[in-house]
C-alpha cells in the first residue's frame, strides 16, 4: 500500500464507476443475496456488547441493504445513524421512517440519513461521530489507507470504528477453477490482516484488536454462488477484466475445475472474515500546531 494514488492501471484494481454501476444495479435484489451481510452484521453487533461506548451520531460506512441500520438503531437507542454508500440506490435500502410515538417516548431513534459518497472523501465535519461501522465494505478499496483516513477524520477523538472485510482466501475455489481454466482478472485480490492493520495506524487509530475466521457458504451448483454474487453486486469490475463473455469452452473448463470441491452433493465457497476495530487517537497538536501535552493525577499508593 502506498500514500499516493495507485497506480490506474492495475489490472486487479477496481473500476469505480463499473463499481458504482453495479451497485445501483444490485440494490433492488441484494437482499436476495445478503446472508453473509446479514450473518456478519450480527456478529459485529454482539461485539459491541464489549465495548463501552454510546455514540449519538452513528456513520455506517458501505451500508449495502442495511442490514446494519436497525440493529444498531435497537443497540444505541435515540442515536442517529448516517448511512454511507457509493450508490445511492444503496444508500437508501432498509430506510425507514420512526414513527412519531417511539420518537416521544425516546424509543428506536431517529430516521436514518441517507449519504451517496465514496468512502475515501466523506461530505461530513471533523469530529461529526462517534461510532464509524463498516460491514463488508473495505475490500472493494484497492488500498484501504484513503477511507480509513477519512473515518478518522469523522470520527471525535476517542471515537471507535468497527470493521469487516474479506481477506485473501476469500473465493479461493473460484480463483482456483478460473486458474486452470486458463483465465485471469476473474476474482479479485483481497488485502490481508495483517496489512489492513498497518493501515489502521497509518491512518490515525491506535490499540487495534484484529482476528479472522473462515466461513463457507454451499450451494447445489455453481449457478448458486453467481446468483448470490450478482444480487449483491460483487462482479468482476477489475481493470485488466476481459469486455466480452468469456467463451463457452473455458468457461466449462472452469465448472469442471470447481466440481473437483464437491462433498456431499454441495459445491463450497470459502470467505476469510476479518473483523476489528480501533479507537480515534487524541490528536497530538491544535489546529495552530502546537503539541498537547495532557497530564494525569498521579494515584495515591497504598500505605502510604
């Protein structure tokens, strides 16, 4: 990962407008597809149960179908959640008002905001969050440092970000059949842990807690896996992709290759999780550049 811009032509990095476009296309059907969204949000939510922290204003960064949105209305009654995405088709899924009863009797929150924007340039304030969520969003950046930059900005000193992404194993059966098919540009690359927490500290955060489990999702055929990948947008937009249909011989070459990962009459697909989360640092000068320098009340020691 470098500071500057990547390089545009990558073949493995994604085409942001190809990306955008897929998105819009898929926010009518994601939830047809989201189980593994739906299943991750759940598990970021339990824990939160180990943090100690009560945002009022919430940014879910990626937000997808949402299924983020009312878990966390329900996990910090009366905050605010803004919701994030590169589409706004996206954006606005699983938005809906809260009735006016629950807002007088301070139960559920407020109406979620609604955002289009990449996030690598956030429309929002220094400081403006508490809370920055992003649930299987990060991977879609070839380099994470710009949008966790930004979520460090957003974030209040002391705020907390919490995470997931997919890692390099993720598809593997994919990338592999694709790769004695003779194919290329197939299945995306994906960042590994241990560089996203690098980026962490790159990036403005400290006291990063990181770890990976590796789910597997299983389907009848093939033609499963496609359309849950379809409905959620997650298709090939990279640079160096091929423009035309990929010809019917390597293409059954392919399926012939993944059938080798058949047990029990389902074909698997493997995601690599990484969860984690951070913390805001205290900023170590003022805006005019001066150093801060906090002091702490030493503690009495015992039978002294």
């Amino acid at each position: 990962m470098h500071d500057s811009a990547a390089p545009q032509d990558e073949p493995f990095f994604a085409e942001r407008a190809a990306l955008k476009r897929a998105f819009a296309r898929a926010a009518a059907g994601f939830a047809a597809g989201d189980a593994l969204h739906r299943e991750i949000a759940g598990r970021m939510i339990e824990r939160l149960d180990l943090m100690r922290v009560a945002p009022q204003q919430i940014v879910e960064l990626g937000c997808g179908s949402g299924p983020g949105t009312p878990a966390l209305g329900s996990r910090f009654p009366g905050a605010r959640v803004v919701r994030v995405d590169l589409s706004p088709a996206m954006a606005r899924l699983g938005v809906q008002p809260v009735p006016s009863w629950r807002r007088w009797l301070g139960r559920g929150g407020t109406a979620a905001g609604v955002v289009a924007a990449d996030l690598s340039a956030l429309p929002f304030a220094a400081g403006a969050f508490g809370l920055a969520w992003s649930n299987l969003a990060l991977h879609w950046h070839d380099d994470p440092l710009p949008a966790l930059r930004e979520a460090a900005r957003v974030l209040a000193p002391g705020g907390l970000l919490m995470f997931s992404t997919l890692g390099p194993d993720t598809l593997k059966e994919l990338r592999a059949a694709f790769a004695a098919a003779g194919g290329n540009c197939h299945v995306r690359r994906f960042i590994d842990l241990h560089d996203i927490g690098d980026a962490l500290g790159r990036a403005g955060f400290h006291a990063p807690v990181m770890d990976m489990e590796l789910m597997t999702l299983t389907y009848e055929s093939l033609d499963g896996l496609f359309a849950d990948l379809r409905a959620t947008g997650s298709v090939n937009v990279m640079r160096g992709r091929a423009r035309g249909l990929l010809p019917p011989a390597r293409l059954r070459r392919m399926r012939s290759a993944y059938e080798a990962w058949r047990q029990d009459g389902r074909v698997p697909a493997t995601f690599e999780v990484i969860h984690g989360h951070a913390w805001r640092a205290q900023p170590r000068a003022n805006a005019a550049g001066e150093a801060i320098v906090r002091f702490a009340p030493r503690r009495k020691q015992r039978g002294l």
